[in-house]
C-alpha cells in the first residue's frame, strides 16, 4: 500500500514540475518531467496490479456455523425449518 501512495506522490510532483518548467519555456526540463510523470504512473499502475493480485490470493478459512432455525436456508439446505421439527 506504500508504495500506491509513493508512486502518486511521484507522478503527482512530476507532472506540477514539468508544468511549472514548460510556463517558464525550459522545454528540455518539461519533456524530462513529463518522462518521468509517465514512468511514475506505471510504476503506480503495477503496485495497484500487484496489490489487487496479493489480496485476491489470500485465503480465509471460514468459521463452521452449526445449522440453526434461523440459518437453515443461508446454508443451502432444501429442508424447511418444519421439516426439521417433524
């Protein structure tokens, strides 16, 4: 997650300088920033890639739940809660 945040901040600093130096005419300084704004993005773009791909592949276990009248159908059983009193 830090590093999402670092790559905004650098894409973020990038672009401001590459503005402020493209109003005062320095062209070689703005084409340089405007470089670097765009490696920062993609750098911004593979940790959000890498990020959503780690925290899809963890795996919970999930609590057993003993079935109960009131969770009967959430669990997916085809019986009634008067089925199950009969």
């Amino acid at each position: 997650m830090c590093m999402l945040y670092l790559g905004c901040l650098a894409t973020v600093f990038a672009l401001s300088y590459g503005l402020v130096q493209f109003k005062r005419g320095n062209q070689e300084r703005s084409q340089l920033a405007m470089r670097l704004r765009v490696v920062a993005q993609g750098g911004t773009v593979v940790a959000l890639v890498v990020g959503g791909i780690m925290a899809g592949t963890t795996t919970r276990k999930k609590p057993a739940v003993k079935p109960t009248e009131g969770n009967l159908q959430t669990m997916g059983e085809q019986q009634t809660v008067e089925d199950k009193k009969k």
